[in-house]
C-alpha cells in the first residue's frame, strides 16, 4: 500500500497522526513573495509535531449544535512553549486560558453559538463567566496548516508550502473531523487553492461578505474567511466582525434553503 493510500484508510486522527509525524524529510526550493528562492526543509520525524484535531471528541459526537472548525497557519513550538501534550488536550484542559489568542477564540466561538437569524448575541463578556468560556472552546476543533516547524511569526509563504506538502493528510483530517462550520484565520486562500484545489465547490453566487457555502465531501458547509485570531485590532470589533458575517451567512442559508448544517 503505497503512502496516500495509507493516509486515505486511516479512520481515526490517531491513526493519522501517528503516520503523518513519520512522514519523510523532503527539502523544498520555492519562491516566496519577494521572488526569491527559498529552500525549505521540512522534517515532521524529527521536529515537534503538535497534533490538532478536535478538542472534545464526546461532545463533537454528541452535540446538536453546529460543529465549528479553526483553521489556523500553525502553532508556536519553541523549546519554551510548554508542548508536552496534543493541542486539542492541553484546550480541552482550560490550560489555553492564559494566552489572548484563545480567550479570543472562546468569546468568537460563545458568541457564534449563540447568535440567531433574529439577533447577534452582544458583547456582554463581564456577564459570563470563565468557566462559560472554557465550555464553548470543548465545542470546537483546530488544524493548523503547518504542523511541525512553528515560529512565534508565521511567514504565509512557508505555511503554503507545508500545506501543499501535507494537502493529503489535511484533506484526511478535514474529513475526519466533518464541521459545519469553518473559520477560516487568514488561511482560506491557503485551504481553497492549495489544499482542496478544485475540490471545493462553491454553491450559489459570490458575495463581498466574506463567507462562502461550499460542498466538500459530499456536503454543503459554510466557510468564514476571516482574520487570524491573534490579529491586533480590537477585541470589540474582531467580535461584531465576525457574528455579523455569521448571522448573515445564516439568514441567506435560510433564504435560499442551502441546507449547510448536518444535524
């Protein structure tokens, strides 16, 4: 069984990553945005592979609320960073409360959640409470793009080229989590071109609005092309920036029957 077949019958992101963080070195030369040459290695056996995948898998099996996947560039591995566990475990234990990026993360998510075709669920975040916020993150899943190698700044050329290394086990991964939602932290491009190719296809017209109805393996899902989570603008309008792009992509579903979320 060669290599893409092995990665196609995995049925579990356990058994994924256990073959994907064995995967062979492969040193790549591309050109980044500056028109240089760049060569890149890269070496999943021997780095840190930090595994993502879905945060809390009882409740993603169980819940009946719309399953919400972050597609993020990748995650910080210096000898510092503290990763002695997987992604989703170390979400899952509240330990990510710490670091803004993921207080963001669980106030989009709560809000996400709670918002409505009649109404946006407001920005009242002295009103909930922490533990509140640590639920909403068991409600989701992460991929990051880049899986071994992460920097403290993410360069957007290198991260595609991981992507277009690793497309087949992120298209696997992809599957095997099944959202209904993705949020897309300055990596749609990324997701739409490089990994899914011309597998993603796009239902109804496009819009100025930032999101897209697409079917992917088989069914209709909403993506959201939004910023990365740890962008610097402020938290109030990163918040009403996205529920509102949500709340819109929803009332249109209901308008046009686009029937995007598997219940």
């Amino acid at each position: 069984m060669d290599y893409t077949a092995m990665v196609n019958s995995c049925s579990t992101l356990k058994e994924l990553f256990k073959l994907w963080e064995q995967k062979n070195t492969e040193v790549i030369t591309y050109k980044n945005s500056k028109k240089e040459d760049v060569s890149l290695t890269i070496d999943h056996a021997h780095n840190l592979f930090i595994k993502d995948g879905i945060v809390n898998e009882n409740k993603w099996n169980n819940s009946e609320i719309p399953k919400i996947l972050f597609v993020m560039k990748e995650a910080y591995d210096s000898k510092d960073s503290g990763w002695d566990r997987e992604l989703a475990e170390w979400i899952n234990s509240g330990d990510c409360w710490k670091y803004k990026i993921w207080r963001r993360i669980a106030k989009w998510t709560y809000g996400l959640l709670k918002t409505t075709t009649e109404g946006i669920f407001p920005y009242t975040i002295n009103e909930i409470t922490e533990a509140e916020y640590k639920i909403a993150l068991q409600e989701i899943a992460v991929i990051n793009l880049k899986k071994s190698g992460g920097k403290s700044s993410s360069d957007y050329d290198e991260v595609a080229e991981y992507a277009k290394y690793d497309c087949e086990e992120i298209k696997k991964e992809f599957e095997l989590i099944d959202p209904d939602i993705v949020i897309c932290g300055f990596t749609f491009y990324v997701l739409k071109n490089i990994v899914f190719k011309n597998e993603i296809e796009e239902v109804g017209q496009k819009n100025a609005n930032w999101y897209y109805f697409a079917k992917v393996n088989g069914r209709v899902r909403l993506f959201i092309d939004y910023y990365h989570p740890a962008n610097r603008f402020p938290d109030l309008l990163n918040y009403y920036g996205l529920v509102n792009i949500y709340q819109q992509a929803i009332i249109e579903n209901d308008r046009k029957g686009l029937d995007w979320y598997a219940k």
